[in-house]
C-alpha cells in the first residue's frame, strides 16, 4: 500500500504551543469558519460556519443533546422562542441588571469593561493594570484619565408591531433560560413531571458584549445548550454538586486533555444576581484560562419573580410533606460555538513525519466532522466506480466524504488537518481481491478489509 506505512514521528508539541493565529487560519482555510459579512470587508466578531463548521456544531449540540435528554428519563426538550416581551426581562432582572459596568478613556476615546480592567483581562495586549499615582485605573492603551462607571445594558432591544404607536418593545433572549422558566408549568403540567425534573433548550442568544474577541469565544450572538434541573429547596446543593461533576466528566469523556480541564467555584462577589453559587468548567485557551461552561444554582429566583409579575401561580405541590413549594434550580449553562473551538484546539497536533510537517487535528471520533473519507488510489473509471459505490454504502451511517483529487499522500495530509478518523483506500487490489484499506488518522497504522465487511468494521470502529 502506497502512503504514509512506515512511520517516524517527533516533536509532538502539546495543544498548549498552538496560537489562535493558526487554529483561525485553519479554520478559514479548511471550511470551519469564516468572518460574516467578509466580502464587505466583515462584520465585527460575527462568524459564519462553514462546511466543517456546522458538522462539528452539529456534532457538539448532538452529544451535548443525548447526554442531557436522551440518556436520561429526568430531563425533556424545550425550544422557545428568541424574541420575547419586555415583561418576560423585567421580571427575570435582566432590564434592570444585565449590565456591564463600563468606563471610557478621555484621551483616546478607546471604551472598556471596568470589571475586566480590575481582573488583568487585557494584560496580554496591553500589560498589567496601570494605576496613576492615585491608585486609580488608568487607560491600558494611552495611560489616560478614565470616566466614572456607567452601566450599560447587554440585552438588544427591539421592537414588534406595523406602526411606530402599536409596537412594542421586545428583546433578544440574552439566555435561553427565561424561555425554560416561563414553560415551566406547561411542561409540568403537559408531561405529570414529579420533581426533581430538568428542562434543556439548545439556541441562540444575543449579547451587545463590550469587548468580544478571541475568535468565536466571545461573539455577540451565540449559541448556548443550557438545562434547568428543578428541584426541592434543601437537595440543591447536593444536585448543584452532582451537575457540576457530570458536566466536567463530558468534556473529559469526549477527549479534552485532562491537565487544560479545570473547576473553579466563584468568589462570593463574582456570583450572577441570582445565583447562590457557581462553579466553572474552565479550559486552558491559548490566551489563559477561560469559561467553558457554568453551573449555577440559581435559586427559585426566577420561578418566584415569574410568579409575582405574571400572577401565575409557579409553586409545586409536594405530595411527600403534604405542602407547596417553589422548586430551586441547578443550570449547567455551555455555549455550543464555544465548545466546538475547545475541541478545535484541544485536538490540534502538529506532528514531523518522515521529514515532513503533519497537522492532525486528534479529534474524538463523536466530534469528528467528517468520519470517513473514501480515496481511490486513482481517477480510473474502475477505481472511481467502486469507490463511489463504496461511499454510497457508508453514508447512510457516518459522514462520508469522497476525494480524488492529487496524489494519496496529499489527501491523507488533508484529511488529518480535518480530523477524520477514517481513510478508506481504494487500489487496484481492491478489484481483484475485493477488499480496501482502512488507515487509522493519530498512528496512521493500515489494515486491508473485505469490501463486504466494511460496514460492521466501520460500526465497531465508530459506533463503540
Ligand atoms: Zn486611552
């Protein structure tokens, strides 16, 4: 078999030597994501995905979905709605809380978040916090005098309605949470759920973030998976400690490098307006350490403002001790776009092999974009034919992707930069002893199978 058989490999870098140059380069590139609006020279920290992209969102929101619903008989399905009235924020807090304290620089105009000036969050561009001989925080950029706090809403507002009289004010959802509250009835009801029970929505929200950046990491629109998991007053911490270990086994049971993995509960003074205690799943990003996800126990705030504004009544009968109560809530808040950048690069290798520079990217098989890519070993009719019938099997099952463009070694290369698991190669072999080579991507070791064995070969493999 021609390729990459005898192998020598060096210079394994770990995933912490790659810059986000290169992971947006590549992602660019090789179809992950692109800037919105680029040919109109981009829209500020908006991102389309491309054909690779949107299999890994697709992959992510797929394992994220089954852990969460499918696997479980405690936690159904929601979709709400992204648009919502004005008395939905007003009553959750967010009119009146969900702000950003921000201050402007005099000199150069430049705006920032005072929060993260405090917490050294632009010491990588800019160096540590500068203070004046006063002791106060001064521009990062220019040194100069900066402006009081002002707090400064997150949420988009919009309006509904034909005509400027009879519109309405609406927002963007800033969380898919509010949607989950507002439900909870209907599903308790429509579903005879006893507590404690969870309700999970994957969907975009919308943030007029300050200062967004690093890539897809902090956009204005974004996409979350989040679950409330309602529960008696007095079992929430315990549910709050069980949710906070089952997120953190996910990330590590889908191939996150356990040293990049880590827990952090929040201070006292950095907890939401309505959470009792938060911890973070954090990921060593190129630039530091940074959410990946939030567990929050957000109280019965929400269930309790919701009854008071709406005057509906949200309490639970609890048949146990014969009394109503408020059910608190545990959310495991992730973010889809983010968690696909994690994977993207937690899985990034480079690699030199037999003198020549590998990228792989070693994902999961279950966060693979693409399983399986079928080469012929050339464009003969002959070859093609039975190639293109051999992915014509395989594609009910796995992503397949056919190639046969340039030679075997250069699609092999291409496939590791997008992390397929999986290349079967079609040879002149195959047509006399029906049968291919399947070539593993991370020790690109090569084993020949029967054409018709193919398909449980592939099912062990990537169904396991
Ligand atoms: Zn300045």
């Amino acid at each position: 078999m021609s390729g990459d058989t005898t192998q020598e490999i060096t210079n394994t870098p770990t995933p912490a030597d790659v810059t986000m140059d290169t992971i947006v380069s590549l992602c660019k590139r090789r179809g992950f994501v692109f800037p919105s609006a680029e040919i109109y020279g981009g829209f500020g920290s908006t991102y389309d995905y491309g054909p690779l992209g949107v299999e890994l969102l697709r992959n992510v929101r797929n394992l994220w979905w089954k852990s969460m619903v499918q696997l479980r008989d405690d936690v159904v399905g929601l979709e709400a709605s992204i648009l919502g009235p004005e008395k939905v924020y007003v009553a959750s807090g967010h009119v009146a809380n969900f702000s950003d304290p921000l201050v402007d620089c005099k000199s150069c105009k430049r705006r920032w978040r005072l929060d993260h000036l405090e917490e050294g969050h632009y010491e990588a561009e800019y160096g540590p916090t500068k203070r004046n001989p006063k002791g106060e925080i001064i521009c990062p950029a220019c040194g100069g005098e900066l402006s009081e706090p002002r707090k400064f809403n997150l949420m988009f507002k919009t309006r509904v309605g034909v005509t400027e009289d009879s519109s309405s004010v609406a927002y963007l959802r800033p969380e898919t949470a509010q949607g989950m509250f507002i439900n909870y009835a209907n599903v308790q009801t429509s579903t005879s759920r006893k507590l404690p029970f969870g309700i999970a929505q994957i969907g975009k929200s919308f943030r007029n973030e300050i200062t967004p950046g690093n890539f897809v990491f902090r956009t204005r629109e974004f996409e979350q998976m989040e679950m409330e998991f309602f529960v008696k007053p007095g079992t929430d911490d315990e549910w709050h400690d069980y949710w906070v270990k089952e997120r953190y086994n996910w990330y590590l049971n889908l191939g996150i490098t356990p040293d990049r993995l880590r827990l952090r509960p929040h201070a006292k003074d950095e907890l939401s307006f309505y959470s009792k205690a938060t911890s973070d799943v954090e990921y060593l990003f190129p630039w530091g350490w940074g959410e990946l996800e939030g567990i929050a126990n957000r109280t019965n705030y929400d269930l309790s403002q919701h009854a008071e504004h709406s005057g509906k009544d949200l309490s639970y009968f609890d048949e146990e001790n014969k009394e109503r109560i408020v059910p608190f809530v545990i959310e495991p808040a992730a973010g889809v776009t983010r968690t696909a950048l994690t994977f993207l690069i937690d899985a990034y290798h480079e690699e030199v092999v037999n003198n020549e520079k590998r990228v792989v990217l070693r994902f999961h098989k279950d966060i693979a974009p693409v399983k399986i890519a079928v080469l012929p070993l050339s464009k003969k009719e002959a070859l093609s034919s039975l190639s293109k019938e051999i992915a014509r099997k395989l594609r009910p099952r796995w992503m397949t992707m056919y190639d046969e463009t340039q030679a075997i070694g250069k699609r092999y290369r291409r496939q590791d930069e997008i992390g397929t698991p999986y290349c079967i190669t079609v040879d002149f072999d195959s047509l006399e002893d029906n049968a291919v080579t399947i070539r593993e991507r991370d020790s690109m070791t090569q084993v020949r199978v029967p054409i018709d064995d193919l398909v449980r070969v592939m099912s062990e493999k990537l169904d396991g």
